[in-house]
C-alpha cells in the first residue's frame, strides 16, 4: 500500500475526494478542512493499492494539485486493515509488478545528477577495481562493483527514452560520460602513484591473471550478462523488490572494465586498454537495450491495466 499526503485548494477538495472514491484500490479516506498553511488549503490523507497508484496519481495530476498543491507518497511498511486488504483485493495485478512512472522519474532524476558525492564514489569504485585487476583479486572487483552508482544514469536514460524526456536523457548521459572520463583519468593517475611505490608493476598487469583477465577480454557470455542484468535492474528500479539491485551492480563489468583500461593506459598497454574500452562499451550499450526493453513492456503493461481500471469503474 501506498499512503499519500495532498495539499488541496479548497475550491478543488470535492473533485479530488471524488477522485479518491472512484479509484478503485483506495482506502481511509481523511480530509481536514484548512489544515493545510502553506499553501493554503485542505489537507487530504489516503491509502492505495500500489497497483492502482499511478492512476490515482496521474488523475491528481490532471487536476493540477501538483501546481497549486502539494503531493506526497510514502510506503506503508505495514496496514493492520481488513478495508486495505479489500482495497488491495480489488485493484487488479500485482502490487509487485506496479510501476509508479512519478517515483521512478523522480529516482531517476535524482540517481543521474552530476554530483560530488555521484563522481566520488565513480572514482573510489574505479580505484579499488584497479587494485583487484592488478593483484587479480575478485574480491576486490566485486566491492568496486558494488559501490559504483553507474545504473542510476543508465536507468535514468532507459526511463527519459520510454517516457520521451530528451533532459533528462541528455542529463544521464552528461553524468555517465563525465563519471567515466573522470573515474579513468584518476585512477590512470592512481596506478602511476601506485607504481612509484612499488606497489603497483607493469608485470602483475601483463602477468597470469585467471580471477580477472575477462575484464579485458569481452565475449558472447559479456553481451549475455549484461542484457539480463540490465532486465533485472530496471524491475528492481520499478518494482518494489529493490533488494535485487545490489545483484545486478555485481554482475556487470563496467567499473572494472574502466579500471583495467585505466591501468593499461599508464603503462602503454594499448591492447589491454581498447579490450577494456570494448567490454565497457559492450556492457553499456546492453544494459541500455534490455534496460529500455524492458520499461517499454511494462509500460504497455501499465496501459492495460490502466485499461482495466477504467473497465471497472465505469461498471461500479
């Protein structure tokens, strides 16, 4: 269930608790008349079925609270309620499967903003993976993985294409293309330093490498991976099954990928740097296929049930 907060003109209360009442999957209908300062107006609290969310949503918008109101969403962990139960019973699908086009927007928007804190971790993510191809451990590429924020702006333009939003697209695609360039020129200057140390040797890159040479070498299993993590991503994004994410960051060679190049380009090793440049691109360019793919199928699917929706109020 989805709990929502709406500021109301008061010349609009009517229509939007009429609203509220002919959407089916909606429950604990609250109105207080005035409570609401700024900006001035009624306060409207209800609860529905996250499967019929974004209609609701979408017909709040039509109604322009989003301009001279105030729409809030949150999560209800937990609704002790046999009217919820019913209106959960009566919203068709399943809650699980129910993509919420403004929250994932607003995700979205959110993950694919340049940022300070959006290039620190691109870099540490990119310097940890430098130390586990040069040492070949997996360990330490499997952390990196897991810390870079690269699927925020690749699901950011997967949803600005379905959704037809050229800002945001461009946005997304600003942040990944300045977040790789910055990841590689720092960390090319991290494994010089490295060097200088002893730390670091142009024969532990060069050397036997059986946890990590795949990094550099793409092949049909590469283009596999990454189409199916990118399907699995972007339903962990729109779903509420969110959990899965942290799966998805360590099964792609991206991070890894920039890190081997990073390295090679410091010590001149032009093969390993284009073969990690390729398997870069590769796992890219698949995780934004699979990726679109697949919000284009749930959005027909949201048009269906929206169709459903409709069905049955018009029968109530």
């Amino acid at each position: 269930m989805l709990h929502l907060r709406i500021l109301v003109p008061s010349d609009r209360t009517r229509a939007v608790t009429d609203l509220i009442g002919a959407t089916v999957g909606t429950a604990h209908l609250v109105v207080l008349p005035g409570a609401a300062r700024d900006p001035a107006g009624d306060v409207v609290l209800c609860d529905v079925a996250r499967e019929a969310g974004d209609e609701l949503l979408h017909g709040l918008r039509e109604l322009r609270i989003d301009h001279d109101g105030a729409i809030a969403v949150e999560n209800i962990d937990l609704s002790m309620s046999e009217r919820a139960d019913a209106a959960e019973e009566a919203a068709p699908g399943e809650g699980a499967d129910a993509v919420i086009w403004e929250q994932l927007a607003e995700a979205t928007h959110e993950e694919s903003t340049l940022s300070f804190t959006y290039l620190s971790f691109m870099v540490l993510a990119t310097m940890i993976a430098a130390c586990g191809v040069v040492l070949d451990n997996a360990i330490l590429i499997v952390g990196a993985m897991a810390v870079g924020p690269e699927f925020g702006p690749l699901a950011g333009v997967c949803t600005a294409i379905v959704q037809r939003a050229p800002r945001l697209a461009a946005r997304a695609l600003v942040a990944l293309l300045i977040g790789f360039v910055a990841a590689i020129v720092t960390t090319t200057l991290f494994s010089l330093l490295m060097d200088r140390l002893d730390l670091f040797s142009e024969s532990m890159l060069d050397g036997a490498r059986p946890q990590t040479s795949f990094i550099w070498q793409p092949d049909p299993f590469s283009l596999v991976v990454a189409l199916l993590a990118g399907a699995a991503g972007t339903l962990s994004l729109t779903s509420s099954k969110s959990g899965a994410l942290v799966g998805v960051a360590i099964s792609v060679t991206t991070v890894p990928a920039a890190a081997n190049a990073a390295v090679a380009l410091g010590y001149g090793e032009v093969g390993q740097m284009w073969g990690s440049i390729e398997q870069l691109l590769l796992n890219l360019a698949a995780i934004l296929v699979s990726g679109t793919a697949t919000l284009a199928l749930q959005k027909k699917l949201w048009h269906t049930q929206r169709g459903k929706l409709k069905r049955r109020l018009r029968r109530g």
